[in-house]
C-alpha cells in the first residue's frame, strides 16, 4: 500500500521518528483524558447529568481551541518548540493529576472545570508546535507526505486513548480518577519523549522575532484575520463561502445529535439506576461506529467529489441526513441510532472533506492560513453552539422529536441551497476541482 510505504520512508528520518512519538503520546492523552471528562460529568452515579452539564463539559474540551487557536502561532514563533512539548506536557500531567484530586474532593464544578479547561487549552499549543516543527525534522521532498501522514496517526492515537479509556472505565469499577491518572501519565511521558531532542533543534530560530512587539503581532493577527474573512466573502471565492456555511450549519446538527444520543446512553438505555455500564458500552460503540464513518468518508469522498463536485456532494451529503436522520433516530431505539451514528459520521466528514478542498482550491495562498483559522473557529463553536440548544430543547432522558425533525430541517435547507447554488454556475456544475480532495 502507498500509505505504508510512505510511513516507512518518513521513519527513516530519525527527527520524524522522536516527533511522532510526542504527538502519539499527547494525542493518546488526550482521548484518554477527554473521555475520562466525558464519562465523569455524563456517567458518574452520583451525578444527575443534565444536557447543560453536557454542552459546559463541550465547551470546556472545544472553546480553547476556537479563542486560542489563531493566536497560537505568534507565542510558537517566539517559544522553543521543543520547550513547548516539554513544558506543556508536563502542565497538562501536574493539571490532569490535579482534575483526579478535585473529582474525589467534592469542590464546587466551577473549580473542576477550570481544571480541565486549563489542560484543553495548552493542548492547542502543542498540537500547534507538532504541526509547525514538521520542516525541522523531514526535507522538504516529502513535508507534503509528513503532514498527512502524520495528523492522521495523531488522530488514531487519540482514537485509541479514548478506547482505552473506555475499556478502563468499563472494567473497574469507579475508576474516573484511575483514567485521569492514566492520562496524567501518558502527557508525563510525552514530555520525556520531548527531552530527545536539543532545546533549539525543532525552532523557530532565534532571531526571528527578536525585536517585534507581542501586543502589535497578537492585534496584527487579529487585523489578519479580518482580511481574510474579507477575502473570503470577495465574489470570485463566495462558493468556499457557502461550502464553509453549510460545513459549520452540518457541524451544529451533528453536535445536537451527539448530546442527544449522550442523554439517551445515560438514561434511555440504561438497564440499571446508575446508567453506568450498558449505556456507557453504547456510547463507547457509537463513537466507534461514527468513527468508522470517517473512516469510509475519507475513502469515498474523492471518487464522489470526481463526479459530483464539492458542492454537489455536500447537498448529497446534507440531503442524505435529512432523511436519515429521522428516520432512524425517531424511534429513539439504539440499533437504528448506531446505525445513524455511522450514516451522520460518513456525511459530516464527507462534506468537510469537500469544504477543505473548495477552500483549499479557491482560497489565495497567502490568506490560506488565516481562513483555516477562521474555519476552526467555526468549527467548534457551531459544535458548542449546539450543546446550548441540546440543553434548552432535551428532556432528561433524551427523546426529543423536536430536535430530531429541527435537525432533519437544517439539513434539508443546506441540501436544497447546495443544489440551488449549483443550478446557478455555469452550465449547471457544482465546483469541479482540479486537485485531488485532502483526506
């Protein structure tokens, strides 16, 4: 397979090699250490979870990606990257010990929260180091292979930390604070991985920013970013525009449905009081499920967008959801909700997949970065975004036809205005690309 015999060219490197062992580590610390936060304020006994209680645990795992994200890179181009990985690895294991002290303590949510928001938020940092250091440790021949190759084995590893974590939580019994702890000490040996390297050898040289201001370059990116939103919305790039809106609308449907499918685990399928084993079972399959619809998007979506277009596609994409989606997940039953949970996994990342590359392909290149920037505000907040709904709109148990057909709604317009969008190009096509679709 080409895949693996890219791997094992870029293994070759010894940098690549010490590199991807921090990002396998801190990324597989980091599924473990969100599933521990998931599972601790959704499936602890003595805890009445409620859908506000989900979408505070969202916001706390995703809103230090959205404020911090764009301005992470001015701090990285003034910051050894190496300290980076080494620092805050070691913050995140001190801070995810101290979240396993405050789940036994009885503090007030408030406190635990702030804890585990200060651990999502250094995590920006170095996702945002790993990706930068990247040249540093590969020639420039194969820094395209690199960054896809690599992103995508972070991904796997965070996949499986949160399999481990729930296959911790699943056999012994209230061991929230044992998959904290395992987290603490995955993030602990991420940064001793971080020690192979020399303090300058990943960047960013030293004299780079030696005699810029922080506060002019952190309002120079706020400035950029402004641009690029202009730049966006100029008429030549108005169709990555729309793909972006209907990415972040489809983003926001599939966070409504996530909460609701939480609540249902938690307390609609639960055979015992606690809710804790069956429904955490079911939760743990849902997202396996919903990952192997990523899995398959990443796979199919090339081909489709050959023949369709990107904006094709999407509306194919939203237009199978809104008849899906009530479909299955109307009789609030767990086989056809998994099921859904595979379909709504296939479609959120098929149209991603098609927005980045609309994006990609019509974007200029020196506004590029700061588009992304915006992308992954969005990206986030819409999931945030949708808790808040969730929370005003579920029952304590889940079973929300409201929400189910509002949802079904939403897709259905992205579906109908991708098509309508499309009827208006010339002669009726929908964003032919001339690159392959990132995967």
């Amino acid at each position: 397979m080409t895949v693996v015999r890219d791997l094992r060219v870029l293994l070759r490197f010894q940098g690549f090699r010490r590199l991807l062992a921090v990002r396998l580590l801190s990324q597989g610390a980091d599924g473990v250490y969100q599933v521990a936060l998931a599972t601790y304020v959704v499936f602890s006994p003595e805890k009445q979870t409620s859908p506000a209680a989900i979408a505070s645990a969202m916001a706390v795992l995703l809103l230090p990606y959205s404020l911090i994200g764009p301005f992470a890179g001015v701090l990285l181009d003034r910051w050894p990257r190496r300290q980076v990985f080494l620092h805050g690895n070691l913050l995140r294991a001190v801070l995810a010990a101290l979240t396993g002290v405050l789940m036994i303590s009885g503090v007030p949510d408030w406190l635990f929260y702030a804890s585990a928001l200060c651990v999502t938020a250094v995590n920006r940092f170095v996702l945002a180091g790993l990706s930068a250091a990247l040249p540093r440790v590969v020639d420039a021949d194969r820094l395209v292979i690199a960054n896809s190759l690599s992103p995508t084995a972070g991904t796997l590893a965070a996949t499986a930390g949160g399999g481990l974590a729930f296959g911790v939580r699943l056999i012994v019994d209230d061991s929230d604070v044992a998959v904290v702890l395992l987290g603490a000490a995955l993030y602990l040996c991420a940064a001793l991985a971080a020690l192979r390297f020399g303090r300058q050898a990943l960047g960013p040289d030293a004299t780079r920013h030696r005699h810029d201001r922080l506060t002019a370059q952190l309002t120079g990116t706020a400035r950029g970013l402004a641009a690029g939103v202009r730049h966006l919305l100029e008429p030549p790039r108005q169709g990555a525009a729309w793909a972006l809106g209907a990415m972040t609308v489809m983003r926001f449907c599939y966070g409504a449905l996530t909460v609701m499918v939480l609540m249902l685990c938690r307390y609609a399928w639960s055979a015992d009081d606690d809710g804790s084993e069956r429904g955490l079972a079911l939760l743990g399959l849902a997202v396996g499920i919903s990952g192997a619809g990523f899995f398959v998007a990443a796979v199919f979506t090339p081909w489709a967008v050959s023949r369709l277009g990107t904006r094709g596609w999407i509306a194919v994409c939203a237009g199978s959801a809104a008849v899906l989606a009530p479909a299955l997940c109307l009789s609030f039953a767990p086989a056809p909700i998994l099921v859904a949970a595979f379909v709504l996994g296939l479609v959120t990342q098929g149209a991603k997949i098609a927005t980045d590359t609309v994006v990609q392909s019509s974007v200029e290149d020196r506004y590029r970065g700061r588009i992304f920037s915006v992308y992954d505000v969005l990206f986030n907040v819409a999931f945030v975004g949708a808790a808040g709904v969730a929370a005003l709109m579920l029952p304590a148990d889940g079973r929300s036809a409201p929400l189910v057909i509002t949802v079904a709604g939403l897709y259905a317009v992205i579906a109908l205005t991708m098509i309508r969008l499309g009827r208006r190009s010339d002669g009726g096509a929908m964003f032919h690309v001339k690159h392959r679709p990132s995967v």
